[in-house]
C-alpha cells in the first residue's frame, strides 16, 4: 500500500461534527476484503462510519488527469495516514 489519505467532501458547509463520516481514500495494492475488515475496525474505534475507495496508483493518475472532482481532491485540503 502506497497512500492513505483522508479528505474533505467538496462540500462546504458546517455540518461536520463528531458524528460526521469519514471520507479515506486508498491509493496502492491492497486486498479489498482485508482492507475492508481492517477499516470496519478502525469505524468500530472511532465509532463514526469510515466510507473508503481504493485504486490502483495508474488508475489513480488517470482519474486526476480526466475527472474534475478527482482533480480537486488531489489539490485540496487532506490529511495523509501512514
């Protein structure tokens, strides 16, 4: 696994708050299931709903070279997670 980022819905309003979701993208080589089970955890833990996509580092590339709201995710405010 390459990247994990954490970013912020496009938009913009107040509504975030303790109870809001998680928005985690997944950027590498990683088996969905075990991704999936290990994420259900972390939700469990945090005790907010973790909403995750996961894509192939070219597949990734493409999407912010073609896609507008891919593109604004790339430049826009994240947090990345190691």
């Amino acid at each position: 696994m390459q990247t994990h980022t954490i970013f912020q819905p496009l938009r913009r309003d107040d509504t975030d708050n303790a109870m809001s979701d998680i928005d985690l993208i997944v950027i590498g080589s990683a088996p969905f299931i075990e991704l999936s089970a290990a994420l259900q955890s972390v939700e469990v833990k945090l005790m907010r709903p973790l909403n995750f996509s996961l894509y192939e580092p070219a597949e990734w590339r493409g999407l912010v070279a073609t896609d507008t709201v891919v593109a604004q995710i790339e430049k826009g405010a994240r947090l990345t997670v190691i």
